[in-house]
C-alpha cells in the first residue's frame, strides 16, 4: 500500500491536461482531478492504518496461539492483547470505510469503478469477542498440555529409577505420574487419540508399580513380567503418543482458529481495497 503519494503527487503535477483538447475546461477539470486525487489519498492512508492495526492484531493472535500449542505459558495475554488491539483498530476501521466510500463515489462520478470496502467495526468486533472467548479454554488446553507433557516425564524418572535398581523413588516418581494423568483425565478436550494415550500411560505406571513390588519383595520372576507387560503397554504407548502429539497441535491451533481466519479475511480485504484505490489513482494519474 506504500506508494500512493508519489501516485497523487505526479498526478496533482498534471491536472490541467484533459484527454480531449476540443472539450477540455481546464480549471474545472483540474478541481475535479484535484478533488479525486485528494479522496484517493485520504483512503489510502486510512486503509494503512487499518492495515497496520490488524497486522498488530494478527501477530499477539498469533503468538497466543502458539502457546497454546506447544504449552509453553498462559496464551490467555497474548490473545487479549490481539483482542484489545483490534478493538481499538474498529475506530479506524470506519475512517477507512467512510474514506474508501467517498473515493468510490468521486471515482464513479468520473467513470471509475471502484469496490466497495467489506470491513467495518462491526466486523472487527465479532472477531474480538472471538479473540476474548478463546482465552480461557487456550489457557485450559495449554494447561491439559504441560500435564500431559509431565506425566510422561515423570514416568521416564520411574523407569529410570526402577533400571537402577530403586524401587522406592520408582514408586514415588510413578506417584507424581499418576497425579498428573488424573488432570489429564479430567480433560474435557474432544480428541479421538486422548483416551487410548490415558489407558496406554494408566498401564505403563501399572507395570512400573508391579517391577518395583518385585524388587522390593525381591521376586525375579514377578520382575521378568512386569518387564514384559512394560515393553508390551511402551509398544502402544509410542504409537499413541505420536497421535496425540499431532492431535494436540491440530486442536491447540483450532482454539483461536475462527478469530485468525476472520482477522486473514479482514487484512485481505483491506489490501484488495488498497489495491483497488491505488489501481484508480494510477489510471488518474495517467489520463
């Protein structure tokens, strides 16, 4: 959208010239070209600054959704500062359209077609009570995330524990393990993978606690099973594991999926009106 001053500017050098010498009347073409030129530029600066507010918009949005994906903090913030950043854009958001409305009639009346602009304030402001709904279950799900992510960590520390041969922090460890996948259970969340991943994690600690009761009671043959019936749940667990991963960042993204979809369009359409005045101007400028 940069580049229209120089547009107006090399226009507003030549508006004396008519197209048809015969007909021409310069001081009132002039005023005309003048009068066109000024309403082009008033819309193109007006369409940058809308432009630039979703681009802010945008970039918290989409920060907030990365947390809540790979869990690494509350994306609550994030997503309430893109939505207070495009609340406060819906003030610029009816210059442009007051602006590109303008322009499209001064543009009409001298034969040129130009569309009308599609986003307003109210537009902006659907998207904003999208951006201010998802924050709560965003921070939820990055929660349910870092619970999971816990739980298998703490599983590892079990395993390790119980190949070092201490049954008692093995134990403990599986413990934390357990705490972390009842908050997981608990997860309301609607993905197909989760409750295969739940049971395949529920057996993994089931096998650890049986290999450290074999220890503990020093029953080698107790201990050869739980190895087996670990390797067996570790085989699934794997597979689950990798499903969920995925399934999880699908799910993560599609939290504030509707409100970044609905800021995508808006910037679209304020660059294809951008572009649409910047297109009329030219052709002024050249006529």
């Amino acid at each position: 959208m940069l580049g229209t001053l120089a547009i107006v500017v090399s226009g507003l050098l030549f508006v004396g010239r008519s197209a048809d010498p015969a007909l021409a009347d310069p001081p009132t073409e002039a005023a005309r070209t003048s009068s066109l030129l000024a309403d082009g530029l008033a819309a193109s600066i007006a369409l940058e600054r809308l432009h630039l507010a979703l681009e802010g918009a945008t970039t918290a949005g989409r920060e907030g959704t990365a947390a809540t994906v790979s869990g690494d903090g509350d994306p609550a913030p994030a997503l309430s500062t893109a939505a207070d950043r495009l609340d406060a854009a819906r003030r610029p958001a009816g210059v442009a359209l007051a602006a590109v409305g303008r322009f499209a009639g001064t543009a009409a009346a001298e034969g040129f077609s130009l569309p009308a602009l599609s986003v307003g304030p109210a537009d902006l402001g659907v998207i904003v009570g999208q951006l201010r709904g998802a924050a709560v279950p965003a921070t939820a799900f990055a929660s349910n995330r870092r619970h999971a992510e816990r739980t298998v960590a703490e599983l590892g520390s079990a395993l390790a524990a119980l190949e070092r041969g201490d049954p008692q922090a093995a134990l403990e460890a599986a413990d934390r393990a357990d705490g972390e996948l009842a908050a997981v259970r608990a997860w309301k969340a609607e993905l197909v993978t989760l409750p295969l991943w739940i049971k395949t994690m529920g057996q993994l600690l089931v096998a650890v606690r049986r290999g450290s009761d074999a220890l503990l009671s020093d029953d080698p043959t107790a201990l050869a099973a739980a190895r087996r019936e670990f390797a067996a749940a570790a085989e699934e667990a794997h597979r689950a594991d990798v499903a969920l991963g995925i399934a999880m960042a699908e799910g993560g993204s599609a939290v504030a999926d509707p409100a970044l979809v609905g800021l995508a369009h808006a910037t679209a359409e304020v660059e294809r009106s951008a572009e649409g005045v910047a297109s009329v101007l030219r052709r002024v400028s050249d006529r």
